[in-house]
C-alpha cells in the first residue's frame, strides 16, 4: 500500500497553497483532486448541482484537463514545487482505528480514477474539499436546467462547458451577483436574479452593475414554479410576495429561461471529516455544520487539518479568495511543523504573519435565510415539490413520514408512524427519517436535499436547527461504478453455472 508524508485534498485554492507550503518546507506531499470528472457523474450531480446543463466537451477528459490546468496556475506551481499532483481521482472514503476498530495499521484514504480503485496511508491530512451547493427544491428543479451556483462556476471556469443561453439567477447575495457576472461574461443572458428579502444583500455596486447591463433584480419575489417540455426548462413563474413569505395574488411573472442556478447559499464539504470522527459543530455564519479546529487550521482529530470553504463558508469569500489561498498556507505551515520539516521557532514566526491577515467570517446567519427562502418556496410551490428528487420523496412524503411509494404506502397509512410520535418519544433525527422515507439515499447521496430536510424537520417538530444532528456518511461517499471498486471479473465456473446459486438446494439458500 502506497504511504505519503503529507496528503492534501483538493486542489482549488486553499488545497494548492498548503501544498505548496508544506512542500517547499521540504514535505512529500500528493496532491489529489477529483477534476475532471466524468461527465457520467455530472450527469448524477456529483460532486456539484450540475443540473444537466454542461456541453459535450465534458466528455472529452484530456481536453477538461487542458482547461483545468490553464485557469489554474497555482498547480504548475505546486509541481515546480515537487508536490505529486493526481488529478480525475476521488477520494471515496476515509478510515481510522476507532472504539469499533483496531485493525488498521494507520489512518488512509480510499482513492478512485474512472480505471481502479486503491488506498493510500497518510501521517498528515489537509482536507480542503470545499463547499457544495445548497439545494432548496421548487417545483420543476427536477427536470435539466436546475443547478447550483457552484456547477455553474465550475462549468463556467474550470471546463468552458456551461450549455446554458438564458438563466435566471435565485440568491443575491455575493454568490447570487457574482455568478450572474460570470454568466454575463460567459455571453449568457442572465433574465433576472431573483431575491425574497426586500432589499439586496450583496456587494451594491456589482448589484448596480449588472443592473446597468439589463439584469432585473427582483426583491420581495420567489419562484413559484419552472416550466418546460420534454424534462426541460423553458421558463419561470416568478410572485411576489409579502413580509411572511405569503404570495401576493395577481403578481405572477413569466421569464423566458433555460436555467435556474439556484446561489442561495453553499455547504462545507465535510464528509471525509464526519467519516474520520472530527468534531463538526453548527456554526450559523460558516454554512452550518464545520469542523472544529484551532487557529492553526488543525482539527480535533490530531493529523487532520483542514482549509479553505470545507472550514467554514461565507458570502466574502466569494469575491476574496485570498482568505482561502491563507487558510491553505497556516494548514500547510501546521502540517509541515507538525512532521518536523521546519523548527517551531521558524513555524511560530511565519504562523504569525498568516493569522495576522486570516479574515474573519461576516456575522450572518445563513440557516435563518434558508428558512427564509424555503418558506417562501413552500408558500408558492405547495408541499407536493420533490424535497429529495433521487427518490421522489415530497415535502409532504417527508413530513408525514411516508414510506417509498413503491411499498403502497397507501394501503397502510393507519400503521405507520408520525413525526409528531417521534417528536414525543424522542428528538428528530435525520437518520431516522431517511431510513423510513428514504429522503437522502439517492445517487446524488443527500447532496441536494441534507440541509432541506434538516430545515424542514426542525420546523416541522419545532426544535432549533442548531439542535438538528447532522445526516452521517458513509463511505463510499461518491457514487463508482461496481468494477472499479473490485476490477476482478467472477470465475468461468460461477459465469456459466451462476443460476445453481439461487435454487432451494444453493449452498447460500438452501
């Protein structure tokens, strides 16, 4: 089994700069970075909300690699620097000896590229996976031309892949503005951004500027609905709405669209940490769930650090990468003081120097403006909206804790249980929910509905959203085809006599 010194995990901003910290210290470090990835996967919207929306260059890997490597320079740097750089591979699980287990030899990854799959063991870890996008659900973001703001960047910036021709932007916040910028500058019409509160909450002279170049910017509005044909968006019903999130009769708008990038907010990236046992707590102003970790970037969990939007999101960082690029080099300088590459005198000088100039988040609570928009959604778009599209889970399927629909979950209405019943018997867990209703176990892997059904949930039982435990993970935490996971093809003897097998008188069923 391959062994590094040093393992960082995603190779945007933050992931770059430790690298290249810890590497110029002297460390051996890998590099791994699941870009490009297969457009068979964006097709399922993993790792980001891509919504159907990317051109058929996705699908052409050396190209993608091309682009990716142009717009990112700091990888030419970080191979300059000596970093062992391995992009297209995922990072599918993460193990450590716990309470449960004692087996390991060490703590290791479990990586993946579109031909195998492999572990590799670790002294040190940067996670710096990032944000993904939040999903709030409307009616009609089950067909092709939903997608977050997140895939929209990516498409836009790392693959040049973006198909969309006229998007209408939800969210104006920093994130809502600035992908409606990108858009503009991409040569897609952007129709309208489109914000439920009653005043713009974004940078006012980037709002004013793409108000200077035709944008509409909507406040006091929600989208009631996307319309289309064919599994497609044609165009959006927007509505106004009052101070409750009620909507206004007679204030309905149709806008011409074949996309809607929802940019209401982004999610720290933390299942490889919820898998290796960090400490996560609710942090309202860092997008929820994050992990704890000291001033020098490292987590509860003594060799895992972490940096960059996975730490802790807000709307700042949208227009300031810098303060990811400095979250990478204090986890970088951490990490390589920690293996003993540079003396702590020197650490503590340049650990200095970086925290001086480490930004603090704005204090805003985001889960307040989920709510905001979810109810709003709700209001407009009714309780029949899928919460959880993968497996066609409503908000009233939720609510109600009905069973798959496949189970005749009809027939049996009187035997099942409530959420009010768990309600009194104990706190609501996510978990719970998901196994009874299945909310969460789709190929996107709760991706689009976690902190949705989180909201829901906490409304719905009236408990805090803080107080909402956070939906595990489990590895594999990315969706991979069964012969990557085990290349080895099964036997002559089982390939022609596999029907034996599943008789009466099987050796496994009789």
């Amino acid at each position: 089994m391959e062994s590094r010194p040093l393992v960082v995990v995603g190779a945007g901003a933050a992931g770059t700069a430790a690298a290249i910290e810890a590497a110029e210290a002297g460390v051996p470090v890998t590099l791994v970075d699941e870009n490009p990835i297969p457009a068979t996967l964006a097709g399922l919207n993993v790792p980001q909300f891509f919504g159907q929306r990317f051109a058929r260059d996705l699908q052409d890997q050396p190209r993608m690699l091309e682009r990716m490597t142009a717009v990112n320079e700091a990888l030419a740097k970080a191979r300059v620097a000596g970093v062992d750089v391995q992009l297209g591979t995922c990072v599918w699980g993460a193990f450590r000896n716990s309470d449960t287990s004692r087996v390991l030899d060490g703590p290791q990854l479990g990586l993946a590229d579109r031909d195998r799959s492999w572990m590799i063991k670790y002294d040190r870890l940067i996670v710096a996976t990032g944000a993904r996008d939040l999903g709030l659900a409307f009616g009609g973001w089950n067909q092709a031309g939903a997608m977050g703001a997140n895939g929209a960047h990516s498409l836009l910036h790392h693959y040049q892949a973006l198909a969309s021709r006229r998007m209408v932007v939800l969210g104006s916040g920093n994130l809502g503005l600035n992908s409606a910028r990108l858009a503009l500058k991409a040569g897609i019409d952007v129709a309208a951004v489109v914000e439920v509160s009653s005043s713009v909450r974004g940078d006012a002279t980037l709002s004013a500027a793409l108000q200077g170049k035709g944008v509409e910017v909507c406040t006091s509005h929600a989208l009631k609905q996307a319309v289309g044909r064919d599994g497609e968006i044609e165009s959006v019903v927007l509505i106004e709405i009052d101070g409750s999130c009620a909507p206004v009769a007679g204030t309905e708008r149709v806008f011409a669209a074949d996309t809607v990038c929802l940019a209401i907010g982004l999610v720290p990236n933390v299942e490889l940490l919820s898998l290796l046992g960090c400490a996560l707590a609710f942090e309202p102003e860092l997008g929820g769930y994050v992990p704890v970790r000291d001033d020098r970037m490292r987590t509860s969990v003594d060799d895992v650090f972490v940096a960059g939007d996975v730490a802790g999101f807000h709307d700042a960082m949208v227009l300031d990468s810098e303060i990811a690029r400095n979250q990478g080099r204090l986890a970088g300088v951490a990490a390589a003081e920690s293996l003993g590459a540079i003396d702590s005198a020197e650490a503590a000088a340049r650990l200095r120097e970086l925290q001086a100039t480490d930004a603090d988040a704005d204090p805003t609570d985001a889960p307040s403006r989920w709510m905001q928009w979810l109810q709003a959604l709700l209001n407009t778009g009714g309780s029949d909206v899928f919460v959880c599209p993968c497996e066609e889970v409503t908000y009233a399927d939720l609510v109600d804790l009905r069973p798959p629909r496949f189970l005749n979950w009809e027939a049996n209405r009187g035997s099942r249980p409530s959420l009010k019943a768990l309600v009194r018997d104990a706190p609501v867990n996510p978990d719970q929910v998901k196994r009874l209703t299945r909310a969460g176990m789709g190929h996107c892997q709760g991706r689009l509905c976690r902190e949705q059904v989180a909201l829901l949930l906490a409304d719905a039982s009236g408990m805090d959203i803080a107080d909402m435990p956070v939906m595990s993970y489990r590895p594999p935490v990315r969706p991979l085809p069964l012969r990557v996971m085990w290349p080895h093809d099964e036997s002559e003897q089982v390939r022609s006599e596999w029907a034996k097998w599943f008789s009466p008188t099987s050796p496994v069923l009789g």
